[in-house]
C-alpha cells in the first residue's frame, strides 16, 4: 500500500445558479462501502489532527468548506495535499501515516470511511507503524 494509491478523485458536480450540488456513491465515486461519516470543525488556527495510520481502513477526505493540507507517509514516500474543493476527495488506503494541518479559519473535513470506530484499527505510534510496514 503506497501513497501513489491515494489520489484526488473528482465528484460530480451539478452546477446550478441556484448552488452546486455533488454527491458521492459507495463502491462507485469511490472505492468502498461507506460505514461511518465523520467531520472535523471549529478547528483552531495551528492545529494539526491526525497523526496515525490505519491497519484495514479506506477514508476519503473531502473540504466541506475551506481549505486545509493532508500529509500522507507509506514510510519510505511523503507527499502534502492541499484540499480546498468541495467536489474533489482525497482517497486514502490502509497502512498510510496521515497528518492534517493548516486549517483554515471555519474549515469542515468530512471523512467518509469504511468500517466503523474502532481503536484497535489504529497505530497511533509512528515506530510500530514502521516495524508493520517493514513486515507486510
Ligand atoms: P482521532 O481519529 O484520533 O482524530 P483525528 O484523526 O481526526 O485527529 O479521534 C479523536 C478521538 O475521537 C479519539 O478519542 C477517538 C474518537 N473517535 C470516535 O469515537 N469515533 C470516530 O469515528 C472517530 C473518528 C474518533
């Protein structure tokens, strides 16, 4: 599982003068079931979330409103995302270190995700992530 796997995906998009529309399917506009939906709001300035990886977990980033940078880690690569558009996603494979910042002021994240929370899915230290991705 490598970061070239996560990519930005473009939705659809409506246009309409009265307000544009998109919309996202499962297994269609992307590639899982959508289990869980979560957002992230009301961030203060310098914050950074994130800061794990997920051992089975397929999540699509989406920039509700505002903008912000995804730092995606497979261990050997790194590359920064900037989201800002509300009908492009950014989809992330397992087994990727992902960190969020530069949030900008009223910014939404919107994750859609696979399965539902759970903490065992997670490794929150950068160290055993590396020994796991040395292993797989
Ligand atoms: P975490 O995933 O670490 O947040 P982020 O990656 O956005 O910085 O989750 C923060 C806390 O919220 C943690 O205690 C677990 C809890 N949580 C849930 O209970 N359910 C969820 O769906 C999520 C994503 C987190």
């Amino acid at each position: 599982m490598s970061i070239e796997r996560c990519q930005i995906l473009e939705l659809p998009k409506i246009q309409d003068p009265r307000g544009n529309l998109t919309f996202v399917e499962s297994n269609n506009h992307i590639p899982f079931n959508i289990a869980r939906v979560y957002y992230l709001y009301d961030v203060p300035g310098g914050s950074e979330r994130g800061g794990h990886a997920h051992k089975e977990l397929h999540q699509f980033i989406i920039a509700m409103s505002g903008s912000f940078d995804v730092v995606l880690d497979d261990g050997q690569d790194k590359k920064r995302v900037h989201m800002s558009r509300s009908y492009n996603g950014l989809y992330v494979c397992p087994m990727i270190w992902r960190e969020l910042d530069n949030f900008s002021s009223g910014s939404v994240c919107m994750v859609l995700a696979s399965t539902k929370y759970e903490e065992s899915d997670y490794y929150r230290d950068y160290a055993e992530f590396m020994r796991a991705r040395w292993c797989k």
